[in-house]
C-alpha cells in the first residue's frame, strides 16, 4: 500500500507524522507545484491535510480528514472518518462523514460502513450504506458485500452485491470477484467479474488483474491491469501497464481477442532514514498514434519527510 494516499485504522503506539511535497507536470511539459500534504498518525486518531498554492500564491486548504477510534473492545471497534473538500477560495464546499463498525461474530469479521454527505444547506444526508461479512476457511477468505443506497421514499434499497475470494498460498495470492447488479427489471445478475494474483519471488512481485463484463449473458474481457515491483537496493522500481479492448481509432476483427496496450507507468521510489523520494513517469496512446505508445512524459515528482514508507 502506497505511503501517498493511506489513512491507517490500526491504532499506532506513538504519534508520527509525515509530509509529502509534490510537483506535477501539466500536458506541455510545464511543471507546476503540487499538492502539499500533512498526515499525522496517534493511538487513537488519524488526521491528513492537503493543501495547494492558488493563482496568487497562497498555500490554499484542498481536503482534510480526519479520523478517531469512538470506541473498541476488543469484539466491537467503531471509527469515525470526517472529510471536508474546499472551494478556491478556501470556504468549507462538501463535508462526508463515514461511521465504520467492524464487529467479530466467532471466526467471522461483520463491517459496516455508513456514509453521509451534506446537501447545499451543509446538512448530512445518508448517502450509502455497505454491509460486508468475511468468513475463513482454510487458505480462503470469502466475502459477501452489500451496497444500499436511499430511495425516493425515505428508505434504502439494495443497489450492488458483491463477492470475493481470496486465497492465499505461501506468499502468493489469488482473489475473484464477481458483482451483481440490477437489470431493468430489477433482478440481480452477474454484471462483472473479476480475476487477479499476486505472485512473490526474491525482490520481485508481481500483480495481474483482468476484468470481464456481461454482454447478452456472455462474458468478454474489457480490460487488464499488470503491475511488477522490483526492489532495488534502498528503493524499488514499479512499472504499471494498462490494458483496455476498446480503444478508439483501432478497428479490431472479431477473432481478436487480446486488449490493447493503453498507458504505462514508471514509478520509482528511493528510501533513506526519514525520507521517500517518487518519480513517476507516464507513456499513452494519442488519437493520432492509437496503436503504439508515446514517449514517456514526467507526470509527477514527490519527496516525503517523516515517518514515510514506500
């Protein structure tokens, strides 16, 4: 898991903080500053703070989360996440509240996660609901989630089903998903299934996902994910491809059924005592050149200071 985006739910012995300064580069090759931004980790809370210079210069509020342990014992664990997005001009915009109860019920974990969201009067309306129980057995972990989401009449209705499995052998593991939706009679049917593996070898790792959609009840490939970390010495080098089936300008026959190279990234990553430095690097297809890759373009470069892993 990326040091960049992560907010822990596990509680931390000691306060620790991070702080991570980025630089993008806009699609001339122009580069900008990024975002700046502050997490901050304790026993019981978390907090994180991004902020980004305005046109006149001044380091404006983004987004803020913040999130705290309510209460745990031991069987029952409830969190509370807050997140406020802010307008240009530094004003509170949306505000999103998420409560998450985890509950042990024997060998099996039940979570569930309320989110709410404030209207255009900054009241907090339920926006979703998800019910998830994971149960163990053997190497395999099976997990049942429901999504609910607010009718027209004052309740819920169930919009999204979801199973996984996850097995683990060794240091490597397999997961499959499959998702169910409504039709427009409102019966629910395999709309997407998913397949992925992650396989371990010394200093390297390698992660493959591919995605199928329902077409007339039959199941087509629309898209591929690999991912390979390699360690290299204090840092790693990561290299993310992205497959797609559809891409526009490419005229595939029927008989093809292998997905497209689309977009490559190159993340490199450098750890020293209290300090991560990132670079990542992007290769696309252009609508002229729909069928190859471009030159790779510098998209982002980031240094974090504190308690920062990669």
């Amino acid at each position: 898991m990326k040091w960049s985006v992560l907010l822990l739910l596990a509680s931390a012995a000691l306060s620790a903080q991070q702080v991570r300064k980025d630089v993008e580069w806009d699609g001339m090759g122009n580069a900008m500053p990024g975002p700046t931004i502050t997490s901050r980790a304790g026993a019981n809370a978390n907090s994180q703070t991004e902020l980004r210079q305005s046109v006149n210069g001044r380091m404006m509020p983004v987004q803020s989360t913040n999130e705290r342990v309510i209460s745990d014992d031991g069987r029952k664990r409830v969190v509370e996440r807050v997140v406020k997005r802010y307008d240009p001009m530094g004003g509170t915009g949306m505000t999103e509240k998420v409560l998450i109860e985890q509950e042990k019920q024997g060998s099996d974990m039940v979570t569930r996660t309320s989110t709410y969201r404030s209207d255009l009067n900054g009241n907090l309306m339920l926006s979703e609901r998800t019910t998830s129980e994971s149960r163990q057995s053997g190497n395999t972990t099976v997990t049942n989630e429901t999504v609910q989401k607010p009718n027209i009449n004052g309740g819920v209705d169930t919009a999204e089903r979801k199973t996984t499995a996850v097995t683990v052998q060794g240091k490597d593991e397999s997961r499959s998903t499959v998702v169910y939706r409504k039709n427009e009679n409102g019966q629910f049917y395999e709309a997407i299934r998913q397949a992925a593996e992650t396989k371990q070898a010394p200093g390297v790792t390698t992660e493959n996902e591919s995605t199928y959609e329902s077409y007339g009840g039959q199941f087509r490939l629309v898209g591929q994910k690999v991912k390979r970390t390699v360690k290299a010495g204090s840092g790693e080098q990561v290299e993310e491809s992205l497959y797609k089936m559809n891409v526009p300008g490419v005229a595939r026959s029927g008989a093809d059924q292998s997905p497209q190279l689309v977009e490559q990234r190159m993340i490199s990553r450098q750890v020293s005592a209290n300090e991560v430095k990132e670079t990542v690097d992007v290769r696309r297809t252009s609508l002229s050149s729909p069928d190859r890759l471009g030159a790779p373009v510098r998209e982002r470069e980031s240094v974090c200071t504190g308690t920062c892993k990669p």
